[in-house]
C-alpha cells in the first residue's frame, strides 16, 4: 500500500529562510520498519541514561556477582534408535500373550480337575520368563509334541529327511471334540428392590376390559366400511323379533321364530366352544397350579425344624406328607420315640402354609383319652393361644426357622429311627446333623426340667 510521507525541507532564498513540505511516495511496511527502528532506539538511550541503583546500604551485596536472567534451555536434536519402538511393542505382545496363555491355563484346571492341573503344571515352567531369551521350545508347543523332541532345530532335521512335522506330533492329545461351556444366568442383585407391579382395582380392570372391547368393535366396523369384511348377521332374539325382522314375522310368524331359534342355538354352540378353547388342558392345568405354589430358591432356602412329642396318629402323618407334597417342600421327618424331629425346606410362602399346618390346623392331642377336638376347624385368638400351649406340652413346637444357601433334601422322606445315633446318621449323610443335634437337646432339658 502506497503512503505519501510528509516532510520539512529548508528553503533558502537571498530574502529569508523558511520551510517548505515535501510529500513522498513509501510503502506501509517500510514506514512500519523506519517507526519500529526509532523506537528501539529511542528505548536504549533511555536504558543507557537509566541510573544504576545504589547498592552501599547493602552488605550483603557483591557487585562482582551478574544476576543472570532465566532464559529457556535450548534443546538438541536426539534421534530414536532404529529398532526401539520395535522391541518395545515385540515385549508388549509377549506379556499379553503370556498374559493370556496363564489365564487359560488356569480355566483349564479348574474345568479338568487334579489331574490336568498336575499335568499343566509340570509342563508350565516355574522359573520366572525372560523376555529377552528365546527358549528351544514353548512350553505350548511341548504339550502336543512327542517325548523326544526338546528343540524346534529336532523339527528342522525331520524336514531334512524329507519327513513332515506331523511325524513329531503326538495325536492322542488332538481330538475332534469341542467343548462347549454351560451357559449360567448371571446371579440377580439381591439388593435390589423387586419392582412392585400396578394393581389396578376392580372397577379400573372393568373399565380396562371395557376400552379394549370397544376398541376391537371399532376395529371390525372399520372394516365393514371398507368392505374388507362382510357384515354379520343381525342379532336375532325373541325379544327384538318383531322391531328386526318387522313385516316378515307377521307373514309366518312360526317359521321365523324356529328362524330366530336356530340362531339363537348357533350363537350358544359357538360361546361354549370358544369356552372349551380356551380352557386349559389338565396338563396345562397342572403346571398352572405348579407355578402358582412354586418359588425361587436358587439364592436362599427357608427352612424351619418342628419337634413333635407323639407322631403315632397315622392321619397326622398322612396331612404332613400330603402337604409337603402339594407344597413342592423338601424335607425329613425322623420318627424317634418322644422327639420327632420334622425339618422342611421351601419358599417364605410355602413356609407361612406349612407352619399354620403344624401349629394350627392339626389337632395333636386328637386321639388321645381325654382330648376333645374342635369339630368346626375354627381358630380364634383364644383358641389359638390355648392349642399353643397344649402344643409346647405334648404336641408341636417349633424350634428354629431361618435361611440357608441351598436344599440339603431332593423330597419329602419319612423315617423310622430306633436309635438316637441312627436318626442323627440320617442327618449326617446331608451334612444337617446341627438340626437333630438342636431339636434332640430340647427336648432332654424339656424331660429334666419336668
């Protein structure tokens, strides 16, 4: 860019002097160099004229020492020796492989048992791996190899006598079978809170059935319209016989009435077979019912042990076996002379049912010479408290009820124990003889006690 730079020149004459302008023609950057100049001149005339501080009021000051200003180190050029990235990323595929091979050799020994593990370890070396020496043979690859071949030089030599590497391989540790892990359902987070679901009341299920009726009513009548339905027939019923049919029930009126009849028939067969559709099979049935009584117990098993004094009643057997059965509860009931132990597995629900069974519902001292039972099957709170008080002398009592980790019982069993040592046997094989040993010393203090 073009500037015009102004300036004085003397103009001198034989009268008088004086100045005269003088325009010339510069460019931008120029004139920006040219006032850039200046200023740094101006700048060290001022530094030079600066005057120096006076330093005689300090002692502890030496002239002789320069401050030296902090000033950025330079920095030289180094160069990466041709190979480092190389060697570094060949010790990071080594690790991870190494890595890797140890965790699957571990799997492996927990899947295989003992003996694989003894294997795998003698084959594992136990000194710790040098990245930097290369071994005569992995210890991966030893484990399919024969005996005799220590190095990979033993493969070179096969190849030199024209045989194939195969030859040095141990087949028998080769197989065609692929091992296919059983899928586990991840362990639920116990404490999480259950999701709660809507309970919608009697007159909110009613309108719901309602809205979804006539919705499907609309559906079909859009359909008609659009002719992609024919219309159905209309509802015949005696009662509306003369405002349908109109001029056609006064002509024949019996005709029309076995008319109306008929329809009337056909409509009742084909509710009763949409009925009998949708009723359920008794297998389906069953596994309803099944379903309804079942509960989780893969995380926790709800078990309660009873101590019945007198389990000679047959009956009393009868209602316990029948319920734990219908129940789906697992269990013992160890039948000792004055202590019957009855241990039960199951659900919280199961449990509540099972309890008012044992507590409430069977009448232990029914039978018994003068006893009278309760022929009406109630229960108030008086009664109650009685029976539970006539139950801690000679019927049941509950003796401890809590959670475990898993079921010790596949079913229900019944068995006749002469001995204490052969009914605690009983236990012991389940690993449960706690429960014999708790109920079993109760019902001693009980007997010393009396």
């Amino acid at each position: 860019m073009l500037l015009l730079e102004r300036k004085y020149s003397l103009l001198t004459t034989h009268q008088h002097s004086k100045y005269v302008n003088v325009y010339q023609i510069c460019l931008q950057a120029n004139l920006r160099a040219k006032r850039a100049q200046q200023f740094k001149e101006v700048l060290q005339t001022t530094t030079q004229k600066k005057p120096q501080k006076s330093s005689v009021s300090t002692i502890f000051f030496d002239p002789r020492l320069r401050v030296k200003a902090a000033s950025r180190p330079k920095r030289q050029l180094s160069f990466h020796e041709p190979g480092k990235f190389v060697k570094m990323a060949q010790r990071m595929r080594t690790k991870f492989q190494l890595q890797v091979l140890q965790e699957s050799v571990a799997q492996a020994v927990r899947k295989t048992g003992i003996a694989s593990a003894a294997k795998l370890s003698t084959i594992q070396p136990k000194r710790s791996v040098d990245e930097t020496d290369i071994p005569l043979l992995e210890w991966w690859d030893a484990y399919i190899l024969k005996e005799g071949v220590t190095s990979y030089s033993t493969l070179d030599e096969l190849a030199i006598h024209g045989l194939p590497v195969s030859a040095a391989v141990n087949k028998a540790w080769i197989t065609s079978l692929v091992e296919h892990p059983v899928k586990l359902k991840p362990p639920t987070d116990l404490s999480k809170p259950p999701e709660i679901p809507l309970l919608l009341t009697k007159k909110e299920r009613k309108k719901l059935r309602r809205q979804n009726r006539q919705e499907a009513q609309r559906e079909k009548q859009e359909k008609v319209r659009l002719g992609l339905m024919p219309p159905p027939e209309p509802k015949v019923r005696l009662a509306n016989l003369m405002r349908v049919l109109g001029s056609d029930a006064v002509q024949d009126p019996s005709k029309v009435e076995a008319y109306v009849r008929a329809q009337m028939e056909s409509r009742k067969r084909a509710h009763e077979a949409a009925n009998a559709a949708r009723k359920l099979t008794k297998e389906q049935a069953r596994y309803k019912r099944i379903k309804k009584i079942r509960e989780d117990t893969t995380h926790t098993v709800h078990v309660a042990v009873y101590r019945v004094k007198d389990f000679s009643n047959p009956s009393h057997r009868f209602k316990v076996e029948t319920n734990a059965n219908q129940l789906l509860m697992t269990g013992l009931v160890a039948l000792h002379s004055d202590c019957n132990v009855v241990v039960v597995e199951g659900g919280p629900k199961q449990q509540r049912k099972f309890q008012r069974l044992m507590l409430c519902r069977i009448k232990w001292r029914e039978g018994k010479r003068g006893t009278v039972g309760n022929p009406s099957g109630s229960f108030s709170h008086e009664d109650r408290a009685a029976t539970s008080e006539l139950d801690s002398d000679t019927g049941c009592r509950l003796i401890w009820k809590g959670t475990v980790k898993q079921r010790a019982f596949d079913k229900i069993q019944f068995k006749a124990c002469p001995t204490e040592l052969y009914a605690r046997e009983q236990f012991r094989k389940r690993d449960v003889e706690h429960y014999w040993d708790l109920a079993y010393s109760g019902a001693i203090l009980e007997t010393l006690d009396s």
